[in-house]
C-alpha cells in the first residue's frame, strides 16, 4: 500500500514543473487573446475595398505591439498583489478566522503531529464557522501555507476521521499542489476578470449610435467573435484547472493514510462528508480547493473526483472494507475535539441531519 518515495517525488517535481509553466504560459495566453481581439476589430473596421484579412493581421500587429508593455505590467501587478495578499483574501472570501493553540487545543494538537510526521513546519489554521463539512490548505511558500476546516466537520467527524481529512490536506500542501492550484486561480481570475471588463466595455459600445444613429453590422459580428475569443480563452483556462484539481485527490487521500496509517478513517471521513460539503457564500474558487466538491450536471465541470470513486479506489489499494456508519452519530457530547461546547451551541444540533443527501448513510 506504501506510495513509493520515486512516485512521490515524480509528483512533486510534475507540480513545480507545471506550476512554472503555468506561470510563462499564461501571460503568453493573455498576450494571444489581445492579438485576436485586435484583429477581430481590424476585420471590423476594414475599409471597403479592402482586404478585411490583411487589415485585420495589420490592425491586430498594430495593437499587440502597442500594448503589450502595459498587458504584461498589468499581469506582473495582478500576480504580486496575488501572492503577497492571496491568504488575506481567501481567508475573507470564506470568512475565515485564524485560531490558536489555545481556542481549538486538539485540532492544533492533531495538525502539529501530522506535521512533524510529514516533515514539514507546522502550517497557519483557520476556521469557518459553518454547518457545511469541508476542509482545504491554501498557500504558496511555507510562510503563507494555511489548513482551513469548517465548524461543521469538526462536530460531525470523530477524532481520527478528522485527522484523517487534516493529513489530507498537509499532504496538498507536501506535494506542492496547493502551489499549483493557488497559480492557477490567480491566473485564471485575471482572464476572468479582463473577459468581463472587456465584455461590459463591447456591450456598451454596440448599442451606442453610430454615425448619425446608424450602427456597422460588421462591428456586430466584431462583437460576437470577441466574445466567442474570451469565453475559449476563459474555458481552456478553467478546464486546466479542473484538470489539476481532479488528478490531485488521488494523491492526497494516498497521502493521508501514509501519514495516519487508518485507511477506514479517511473513508469514514470521506462519506460524513459526502451531500454536506457545499460552503454557501464563498466563490466557485475556493469550493474548488476543498476535499469535496460536490457538482450537479453530470459532474461535468467537476473538480474532484466522486466520492463513491475516492472511497473504492481506498478500500480496494488497501483491502479495507467500507466503515459502518450505523454506529452513533458523533455529536458534541461525544466528540473529543468539542469536549467542552455546550449542546445549544454545536453546529450539527442546530441543523437536522439530512441523511437524503448522504448516500453512504441511507
């Protein structure tokens, strides 16, 4: 069952590989999307008679050695600001808090344990205060990296099924796939950003009137094919990171039962987690970076794996059969993270279990 050391390193060396070639690839993206968006409105802007093909190549060439200085000062400003202030802005966008050894002594206690079992200084923790079972690590260097779990796994899981989803998210940060997501969201939140910018500037400019109220088919056809330009370009970008994230999972559940050696833990965990994982009020980007994200239609923008595949592919690496959890519920009184909160203020008692969105617990 042991991942063996050269698979492991292999992995890490991918995601550093792929984490620097994301970072020369996407400004490259970024500076071909400016080139089509030129020549798009050359097309548009050619003079009758002609050659709307050489007017656009010649209109495009124009605009990209016009502003290419000030696109890839913009993307170096974007990725800076990004990465000195990225926890900041994670940490709001999930209303997040960062606790201390002393408000939340035994989740501290477990993480700094898996910690030194990895190798690895002991990471920042945060909190959300809310029902939704989730957990992620956020971070680019060992200064920034951060273990988020939500108030809600930490009352519905036991100890070592909480563990568990803590060595899961240490080993995102061990094998530097945290690094790799975190440059891709910052990356794709500027395309994102430059699509729907330039897309309010293009609506508003179609419907302005036009030579004495007239406006030029062509520019709407112009229109169009900008949009279609920035929607490829945001979509490629986009499923490079559902790529990433999806191959990650595998890896990191791996991870965790190395470092616990209790792969009916990391199941358990998994399966308390499944239906209930959805953090309402955060943005797609950090759902994203959790150790479940659940996704309607088909899965078909799905960033993880299914969780019926995760705990399979689990019980089958090491011939472990699926935990049962007919056993009790853990609830407040019985949970040793939460020995001392009173009943009214546990975050699963306030809330009905919703054993229809579960389907290990059916």
């Amino acid at each position: 069952m042991a991942l063996g050391a050269i698979g492991l390193k292999t992995h890490i060396w991918n995601n550093n590989f792929w984490s620097l070639a994301l970072m020369g690839l996407y400004p490259f993206i970024m500076l071909g999307l400016l080139w089509l968006i030129g020549a798009a409105i050359g097309w548009g802007l050619a003079p009758y008679g002609v050659e709307r093909a050489v007017f656009a190549t010649t209109h495009g060439n124009g605009v990209f050695l016009q502003y290419w200085p000030l696109l890839l000062t913009a993307v170096a400003i974007w990725f800076l600001v990004s990465y000195f202030f990225h926890n900041k802005m994670i940490a709001k966008l999930a209303h997040a808090r960062e606790v201390t050894r002393s408000e939340e002594p035994e989740l501290y206690n477990l993480l700094e344990n898996l910690s030194i079992t990895a190798g690895i200084p002991t990471p920042k923790l945060n909190i959300v205060e809310s029902h939704a079972r989730n957990a992620f690590a956020s971070g680019i260097n060992q200064k920034s990296f951060t273990v988020t779990v939500t108030r809600g796994l930490i009352n519905s899981l036991m100890k070592d099924e909480v563990e568990a989803v803590l060595a899961h998210e240490l080993t995102h940060i061990l094998n530097r796939d945290v690094r790799l997501l975190m440059i891709c969201i910052i990356f794709t939140g500027m395309i994102g950003f430059a699509a729907q910018l330039v897309w309010s500037n293009l609506r508003f400019a179609m419907f302005m009137p036009r030579r004495g109220g007239r406006r030029d088919g062509r520019m709407v056809i112009v229109f169009f094919i900008i949009a279609a330009i920035l929607w490829i370009g945001y979509m490629a970008t986009l499923f490079t990171r559902f790529a990433v994230s999806r191959k990650r999972e595998y890896m990191a559940d791996v991870g965790a039962i190395e470092l616990t050696k209790k792969p009916e833990a990391m199941m358990a965990a998994l399966m308390r987690i499944a239906g209930m994982d959805k953090l309402k009020a955060t943005s797609g980007d950090i759902q994203m970076m959790c150790i479940e994200n659940s996704v309607p239609f088909l899965g078909l923008f799905a960033t993880h794996p299914p969780i019926e595949r995760r705990v399979y592919a689990i019980s089958k690496m090491t011939n472990t059969p699926l935990p049962d959890l007919d056993m009790k519920r853990p609830e407040t009184a019985s949970n040793p993270l939460e020995p001392n909160r009173a009943p009214e203020k546990s975050l699963t008692r306030q809330r009905p279990y919703r054993k229809s969105k579960n389907p290990w617990t059916d």
